[in-house]
C-alpha cells in the first residue's frame, strides 16, 4: 500500500514536472527565462522546454509594434506662450533582454521621455512656428527619442504631434488676429478689384479712341483718293471736251473756207457767220460773273474773212 502511495506520489510529480517543462510562446511574442535568479535565455515562438523547479518564465512580451498614447502636456514657447501638446509614439521592443533588465516600467520610461523632449521642442520655438513646422517637430522627436531608447533594446518608428492647444486666452487673440487678417485681405482684394476695373476702363477707352482715330484716318484717306480719281477723271473729260471742240472748229473753219473759195458770193454769207459767233460768244461771256464788256468793231470782219482766205491759199499752194 505504501508502494502504491509513493508511486502515485511520483506520477503526480512527474506529471507536474513535465507540465511545468513545456512552455508555449505565441506568435509575435518573446518570452525570458531565468534559472534560479540569473537570467538563461530566451525562448522564441512556438514550443519550448524548460528545467523544473530551476527555471522560470521571468517576461513575456510582444515584439509587434505599439502605440504609446502621450497625455496632454503644457508647455512654454519660446515667445512665452502657454500651449498643450500631446502626441503619439509608435515603438516596438528589439531586444527583449535589455528591455527587461536595463529599464523598470519601459512604457512609464518612454513617456516621461516624451513628454520631456516635447516641452525641449516647443521651448526652442514661437508660436507659430509650432504650428508650421509640425512635420520638422516630428522628425527632431523621432531622432531624439529613438535615440535615447536605443540602450533599453526599442525602436522608436514615428513620433506624431495630435494636437496644439494654446491657452483660452491666445486663442482669443488669436481669432482677432485672423479676422482683422481675413478683413485687411478683403480690403486688399476690394481695392484690387477696383483698380483692375479702372485699367480696363481706361485700356477700353483708349482703344476705342485709337480705333475711332483709325477709321477718321482711313475715311480721310478714302476721301482724298476719292476727290483725286474725282479730278483726274474731270481734268481728262474737259481735256477731250476741249480736243473734240478744237477738232469741230478746225472741221467747220475748213468747211467754211473751202465754201468761200468756192462761192465769191459765200463772203457774205460767212460775215453773216462770224456776226452770228461773235454774238454768240458775248451771250457766253455775258453769263459769267467775272465777265465785263467785250468790244469788237464790225468792219473788221471783211478783213477776217479775208485773212482766213489768204491762209486757205498758202496752204493750198
């Protein structure tokens, strides 16, 4: 019966013991082992053994990435200004041995780190350059803090700023500031308007001046062209007018000539004539204003008679 006794004793121990050998990591997960207080190694996902009794799992914890959520933090710009910033940390545990054994409370670590490094930061800056440069603020953070978590076995990946909260009081300032901006830039562009307006108005009326001025010149021109084709065309009409009536004349003095030639008895006839011309001319003369008197003595017009008669002869001879 004792045997029976201590041989279930030692199933139930054994059984235990193995139990207690077998360690299971999940996937993602680091675990350490210490062996009787100091530290032994470390056990990787999936299934690991261990010494009973002498050996146990000291930490165990994810080497995925996480968020370390930053409280809101006041702080002091460098223009004086009361702000509060808070921001989020993305980190992940690389070495899972110094993260254990160099550091007490890692994620109370890191953010007090935080928390330091932005006050540091803001400090160095004026107010409105913490919201302007909040890309270049993120990238000194993750350098600093990656850094500075270097020996704990992190790695720091991306530090984010959330929010920039300035204090009731700036804010109100603030929004004075940007109305009183947002009305000088209506002003600006108010006045702009107007101006613009103005120069096209006057671009307007200046063209149209040039294009009036243009079109009277191109008028004048065609009127020039027009009253000089006008006297050409009249100088060449009076010029033939004047040919053929010196034709006709010279015509009718050879027709009258001739007939004197013939006829002695035509003498009187062609006095007749001339008496008839000479009144003729003077009804001519007596309708033009300028004309006066035209004097002629009738006796002289035997002696053109005869003269032109001479002529005929000579010519003739």
């Amino acid at each position: 019966m004792e045997s029976f006794f201590a041989a279930l004793i030692a199933l139930v121990l054994g059984t235990a013991g193995l139990s207690s050998s077998v360690k299971i990591v999940n996937q993602g997960n680091e675990a350490l082992v210490e062996r009787l207080g100091s530290y032994n190694k470390k056990l990787k996902p999936g299934l690991n053994f261990i010494l009973p009794f002498a050996d146990r799992i000291a930490f165990q914890e994810t080497i995925r990435e996480k968020v370390l959520d930053v409280p809101p933090q006041p702080s002091i710009t460098k223009d004086n200004v009361s702000i509060t910033v808070d921001a989020v940390v993305y980190w992940r545990i690389v070495d899972m041995e110094k993260a254990y054994y160099k550091v007490q409370n890692l994620q109370a670590a890191m953010v007090n780190l935080v928390l330091t490094q932005i006050r540091a930061e803001m400090g160095k800056l004026e107010l409105d350059e913490t919201f302007t440069a909040r890309s270049q603020i993120n990238e000194i953070l993750l350098r600093e803090l990656d850094t500075a978590t270097d020996p704990w076995g992190v790695k720091v990946t991306r530090v984010e700023l959330r929010d920039i909260v300035p204090s009731k009081a700036v804010q109100e300032s603030m929004e004075l500031q940007m109305s009183a901006e947002r009305r000088k830039r209506a002003a600006i562009l108010t006045s702009e308007g107007d101006r613009e307006a103005a120069v096209n108005t006057a671009r307007g009326k200046a063209d149209a001046q040039v294009l009036e001025a243009e079109a009277n010149q191109k008028a004048v021109v065609l009127r020039a062209e027009a009253d000089q084709k006008a006297a050409v065309l009249k100088a060449q009409a009076e010029r033939q007018a004047a040919v053929l009536k010196a034709q006709a004349t010279a015509e009718a003095i050879g027709i009258v000539t001739q007939a004197l030639k013939n006829d002695p008895r035509a003498m009187e006839a062609g006095q007749v004539l001339l008496a008839l011309g000479y009144l003729d001319m003077g009804n001519t003369i007596g309708k033009s204003d300028s004309s006066k008197v035209m004097f002629m003595d009738p006796k002289s017009i035997p002696a053109a008679l005869q003269g032109m008669l001479s002529m005929v002869d000579e010519k003739e001879g």
